[in-house]
C-alpha cells in the first residue's frame, strides 16, 4: 500500500522546481482515488481543488507540517491519516521514482502554476487594481493570493488593511472563506487575533480587518496595502474608500486592490475614470474548472442575456435603464446617517408568490420624521424562506423597530397571510392592502415622492436600490418580481399617500 505522508515544502519557490509532470503510476493512483473519469495531467490540481474530498486532502496538507512529501511502502511513521482525513491508500507498483509526490503536491499547490493571467497584479504604475467580475470569478482567490504574497515578500513588518461591507464578510469570506487567506496560506501561515480583529504574520506582517458600516475606525491607522472586497455593495461606500485613501500612507508604493461584482455605484464609476487605477474585468465562466458541473449551464439558461446575468456573470456595468422610475445618482443623493426621531413606523411585506430557494419575500421598514419625510430604515427581506420563515422575519423587524404596524399585500395568499403573521403573535397590528392596479402605476407616486425629496434612506440598501433602478414599465429587465420595490411603494404608501399606521409617542 501506498502511504502519501502529508508534509509540505519548505517554500513557495520550490513550485518553479517541479517542471515535470507526475509518473504515470502516480496519476493513476490518484485517479482512482478520487474517481476521476479522465487521466489526470497539468490540469489536475483545479480538478481536485474543486472536488470536496479534493478540498479535504488539500487541507490536510495544509495542517501546520513543513517537510517535503514522500510516497513510500514503508509502515505509518505517525504523520500518515486515514482517507477520511485527507491520506491516500492505494495499491503501487513495486517500482516507482523517488520524490514524485512532491512534485505532484508542488503543482497543486502552486498559485504562480494555476493562477490565470487576469488574476495576477497588472503591470505598471498603478495605485489602485480594480478586478471586476462575476460570481465565482475568482476575485476573492486572487485577492487572497496578492495579500499572502505580500505578506511573505522580502519586506517584513508590513501594515495592510482588509475592508469588506461588514466585519462578518471580512472574517468569513476574506479570511475563513473557501478562498480566504487562511485556507490559502499553505506555507508562512497567519495567525487570526479575533479579539483583535488581525491577522499576524510570522515576519510581523500585520493585516487589520474594517468594515464600510464605521468609515470612522480608519481614521488613526496607517498602511502600506489594503484589499478592498465588493466595494459595489459597501454600505457607506464614498466615505469608507475615503477615509481608507488618507490611510494608505505608508512605504515607497502603497496600493489598493479592489475586488468587486460591478454596480453602477458613483464611488466605482469615479474608480474607474481614475488614471491611477488599473482594471481588470473576469467572467464566471473563465473559472469554469472550480465550478460545480452544471452551475454554468443553469445560469446562462435563466440569466444569460439579461441585464442581470451580465453584471453578475459577465462582470460588466450595467449603467441605470432610461425608462427606470429611479437612477442611482438620484437615490445616492438622498441617503444620511443619522434618521433621528421618527413619529410613526411601518413593516411593510409582500408575500412570495411561490416557494423554494428562489422565492424572496420582500420585507421593507420605513417610518416619518418630525417634518413628515419618510426615512426607508431596513431591507430585511428573506429569501428562500417557508411561510413561517418570512413571518417570522417581519414579526422580528417589528419587533425591533418598535413598528406601529404591520402592512401585508394579500393578492398571493389571500387570509393566510394574516393568518401566519398572527399564529405568531395574536395581538400584531396588521393592515391588508389589495393590488388593484399594475406595479408601473402603484410606484410612480412613490418615485415622485422621491423627486420632490421627501423620502430618504438611512443606508444603502444594495438589493433594493437594484431593483428600483431596473424597475421599467415592463418590470425588471430579468423578469422576475420586484418583491423588494413592492414591499417599499406598499410601506410609503401607507405612511405618506393614505395615513396608515397610526402615530404613537415614543418617550418624553
């Protein structure tokens, strides 16, 4: 039997070493391993890499050891596992060359071997490398990738920023993530501080991690690089992005890397207009190798040609539609900080017209101030949810808003919209409203409202904000329901065209 004892080289730059290919035996064992239908060649490492049990051994080569692999026949010398911990035990030849294992384990790990062209940092003089692209393009492994590289240069002791829309999607996908850093870093592995909010390198590297919610929190620190992921959907975007370029002070050449699906976002457009930014754009399908089989397919199948199919996949901008009601310069210019005291407030829903993981119930919060404006609070819809789910989301916003009422579009499911609410909670204020006209019509007092300025929002609300600016006479551009847009027109319609909600005081 062949025992592959999982210890890994002492260094990226062996991967140039290994110019030739596995032997034959080799890549058949490991066919069979992993019950590949094809011989495996220079292509194998993306082939394992995007197998499960693929993922499981890569891991497990990963696990803290530092010496070169070996293939031998010799008994367990306590760094062998079973295969369900990542070890391959197969039968051999009774011959086989020496080291071939290592070079094997060389080109699967190896990011300068498998990485393509559009995923390495451009040349020249550049300040900002903007990699646009589509879902499971590949962004986040090559962001991951550049810091880790960094981070192992000959300059030790470097201060890099990690900034995502939240400090959960910094942890989670930046860091943890399948293709964050720590899963990547085979060799010159960091330490994550949480207490902290860090990474630490062993040379004294240090990485901090931010998030677009508190622009605030860069002001102090200092920085030779920082990595910046879907910048499209940060929530305080312009002023994040600003308080980070004050931040970027540090050593000969600092610089930014932006990885981001595109949103026609003023912060991004002005981005890309910069001279000093160089950028890049990738498709899904260029990662086609580490995609589930199949995933490409479905979604050329129901987005392929669509205005969301092409900035999802494709990675292109989709500029506002002209015959859209909203345009994102417009809503940009009407989103605060600070809502202040508001005098009445609204959990307004529209219900899913059907179920499964692609159903989204549309859940908006929105309330008026002192002056009469109405403030949209919260996007707190849910997708793929069952009835008690979504109720149980827009039991949850009332809750925590302290809302005054509840207002449920009844079209779909008729009584057994109040009837799921209120299984939840008797006594909740709910008022069903009726569709009698088109969307186009139901929402075009609603835009006015929003071209007057009297409604404003007290966040960027991604999702929403693209459906109100795809939204044309009709519908959106991928057919699907505007179940977010719904759930707005029905709650500032009930707070500032037709009274509902009753006011309440809310402290003195």
């Amino acid at each position: 039997m062949l025992r592959l004892s999982t210890r890994l080289l002492p260094s990226p730059s062996a991967c140039r070493e290994a110019a030739d290919p596995p032997e034959p035996w080799l890549l058949e064992a490991v066919r069979q391993f992993f019950d590949l239908e094809d011989d495996l060649d220079r292509e194998m490492g993306s082939l394992l890499e995007r197998r499960n049990n693929g993922r499981q051994l890569i891991g497990a080569l990963g696990a803290g050891l530092a010496a070169p692999l070996k293939t031998s026949n010799a008994p367990d010398d306590g760094m062998a596992a079973d295969a369900h911990s990542g070890e391959a035990a197969v039968e051999a030849p009774r011959t086989k060359p020496k080291h071939t294992g290592a070079n094997l384990l060389r080109f699967m790990r190896c990011w300068e071997e498998n990485a393509r062209d559009e995923q390495r940092p451009p040349p020249g003089d550049w300040r900002v490398w903007l990699l646009m692209g589509g879902r499971g393009s590949g962004k986040t492994r090559a962001g991951a990738e550049w810091v880790q590289q960094l981070a192992g240069g000959a300059r030790p002791g470097l201060r890099i920023a990690l900034v995502a829309e939240t400090l959960g999607d910094a942890r989670e996908v930046m860091i943890d993530g399948v293709s964050g850093i720590c899963r990547i870093a085979w060799n010159n592995r960091p330490e994550f501080e949480a207490s902290r909010r860090r990474l630490v390198w062993p040379n004294g590297t240090v990485a901090q991690i931010f998030s677009s919610e508190d622009p605030e929190s860069l002001r102090g620190p200092q920085f030779d690089y920082a990595w910046c992921d879907e910048l499209g959907k940060w929530k305080h975007g312009q002023e994040t992005w600003d308080m980070l370029q004050f931040a970027l002070r540090l050593g000969s050449d600092p610089r930014a890397l932006v990885t981001t699906t595109p949103r026609p976002v003023p912060v991004l457009k002005a981005l890309i207009a910069d001279p000093g930014t160089a950028t890049c754009r990738i498709r899904t399908s260029d990662n086609a190798a580490n995609l589930a089989p199949g995933f490409l397919d479905a979604m050329a199948g129901r987005y392929g040609g669509t205005r969301l199919g092409r900035q999802e996949l494709d990675g292109e901008m989709i500029e506002n539609r002209e015959d859209a009601l909203w345009s994102r310069s417009a809503i940009e210019a009407l989103k605060l900080r600070d809502a202040g005291p508001l005098g009445r407030i609204v959990v307004a829903v529209d219900p899913p017209s059907g179920g499964g993981r692609e159903s989204c119930c549309g859940i908006i919060v929105a309330g008026l101030d002192r002056t009469g404006r109405g403030v949209v609070l919260a996007d707190c819809s849910v997708e793929g949810a069952s009835p008690a789910g979504w109720a149980g989301a827009v039991v949850k916003a009332y809750r925590r808003f302290d809302a005054d009422r509840i207002v449920a579009e009844v079209n779909q499911g008729g009584d057994m919209v109040q009837a799921v609410l209120k299984g939840i909670d008797a006594g909740l204020p709910v008022t069903s409203v009726r569709a009698t006209r088109g969307k186009w019509l139901r929402a075009e007092p609603v835009a006015a409202l929003y071209e007057q300025g009297r409604v404003v929002h007290a966040s960027s609300f991604p999702a929403l904000e693209d459906q109100m600016c795809d939204f044309g006479p009709d519908g959106l551009s991928s057919g699907r329901s505007p179940d977010r847009l719904d759930a707005l027109v029905w709650a500032l319609t009930a707070l500032m065209l037709e009274g509902g909600g009753e006011p309440r005081v809310r402290g003195i």
